[in-house]
C-alpha cells in the first residue's frame, strides 16, 4: 500500500497543508495526505495550488528583522510592522507618487505579503505574512524602536508560512 502522509510530510510546502486559488487568491487549509489520494480542491472551477500567491508573481515585500522584532512577529505577538515615512519606502511599498503629508487611513500597497528574514545569512530563517491595508500612523508602544513617530504601518492579517 503507498503511503500519502509520508509524501506529504517530506515537502514543506505539502506538510504545511496550505494551498490557494490562483484565480481569486482564495487560501484554504487540507489534509494533503489526503489531497494527494484524492486530487486537490477546486475553487472557481480551476485545482487549488500550494504554490505562495507571492511566488505567482515574484512579488513579496522582502525585509530583513533583528532577532527580537523576529521572534516576536512569528509568535504572533507582534502584528503589525513599521516602516519610516521617508521617499525611499514609500516608493518602494506604495504605487501612487510620494506625497509629503500623508493622510490616515487605509492605502493599498503593491504587496499584499511580506517575507520576514532573520539577518542577512544565506540559510536564515525566513516567514511570509498576509498584509492588511497599509496604513499611516503612529505605532503600538514595544511594537517598535524608542522615540519613532508616525510610520507607514504594515498590519499583519495571517502567517502563510
């Protein structure tokens, strides 16, 4: 008899139970033991994938934390992350040109998911987040360094992997 759940269990992506509409983006959690038997679930008329929507297209926003902002964000203790209002992130989070006194509320940014790596080494460990809508603000007291004002904030809705 062929064993799924071994199969399963040596792939991250397949142990991780994870898989994801390419059509609407929709995510859902299987038993891929399971799928891998009977075929994988359908979801607007097209087989879900477990490839990463942010593999689709390449585009994730990629940032680099020290050890305690990491660690806390992956406990998930920490669900939001900041960035300075400067030009530099705000072109590089945002599509709409830089303007010098952003308003509150929601903005959409050009990432709807963020990959935190521990450090700068060629194996750290690395996690991709959901991304809410981006906001501006001012951010959570011990969610950030001492003394920062009012960042663009990066909600974190739901941990991928």
């Amino acid at each position: 008899m062929f064993n799924y759940q071994s199969i399963a269990n040596s792939h991250p992506r397949l142990a991780n139970g994870e898989v994801f509409c390419r059509h609407c983006g929709k995510g859902k959690s299987v038993d891929p033991a399971h799928s891998l038997q009977y075929g994988w679930p359908k979801c607007c008329g097209y087989t879900m994938t477990i490839d990463l929507p942010e593999d689709w297209s390449g585009k994730a926003l990629q940032l680099v934390l020290t050890g305690d902002w990491y660690h806390k964000i992956s406990e998930g203790s920490k669900r939001e992350e900041y960035r300075a209002i400067t030009p530099y992130w705000w072109k590089r989070i945002f599509t709409s040109p830089w303007i010098e006194k952003p308003l509150s509320g929601g903005y959409n940014g050009r990432f709807r998911y963020v990959r935190f790596r521990l450090g700068y080494a060629k194996d750290a460990p690395s996690m991709v987040w959901k991304a809410g809508h981006y906001m501006i603000g001012t951010p959570k007291p011990n969610w950030c360094p001492p003394d920062t004002g009012r960042s663009i904030i990066i909600p974190l809705v739901k941990r991928i992997c």
